[in-house]
C-alpha cells in the first residue's frame, strides 16, 4: 500500500523560508516522478515541482528560484524548500507519487505567509 504524508507547513512572514517533507513508503521515490502541488479555493491545483530522484527537475514558472526541490532516496523522502515567499504563496501543498501503477496524493499541508 502507498502512503504519501506531507507535513511542515505552517504560518510564516512574507519573505521568510519553510521547508515541506514529503515521506512516501510502498514505492521508492529514487524511481518515482515525485511532485509537489498547491492549491487555492476556486482555483485548480496548479505543479510547484517535480523530480524523479532527485533528478529532471522540474519546476513552476511562478517558481523563479525561490524554492528547491530535493530527494533524500534513503529517507524515501522528497522535500520542497521554499525562500523568499510572499503572500500569494499561501495555499494547501500536496505531495504526488505517479507510478506505473497509478498516483497517489497525501492529506495536504497548510502554508500561509502573512504579517
């Protein structure tokens, strides 16, 4: 059974960091396309990054360097660390494994940058 648990968001001023953990197990992220996710009420979730293993990177637009995705494949663990954020960030984060099999998305975690 695949299991993907976001966790790590929380409230931080504009201009500050947060880093986003995404722990999979049943799958190995090192041969997974791996991405993170945000979304808005009323509009679509929209790709922050992806990765498979930590490479083909992949990022965003709105991205432009802020945030760094990463792989720690012994942890089966992808992280999001995010710098520079601004209000218009805020938004649930969500954690997507898309295996041959199928994709699987975890619970969402919370980010809100305000002052």
């Amino acid at each position: 059974q695949v299991q993907v648990v976001e966790s790590g968001g929380g409230l931080v001023q504009p201009g500050g960091s947060l880093r986003l953990s995404c722990v999979v197990s049943g799958i190995a992220v090192k041969s997974t396309t791996m991405g993170w996710y945000r979304q808005t009420p009323g509009k679509q979730r929209e790709l922050v990054a992806t990765t498979t293993g930590g490479m083909n990177i992949d990022y965003g637009d709105f991205v432009k360097d802020r945030f760094t995705i990463s792989s720690d494949n012994d942890k089966n663990t992808v992280y999001l660390q995010m710098n520079s954020l601004k209000p218009e960030d805020t938004a649930v984060y969500y954690c997507r494994a898309r295996a041959w099999f199928g994709e699987f998305w975890g619970q969402g975690t919370q980010v809100t940058v305000s002052s």
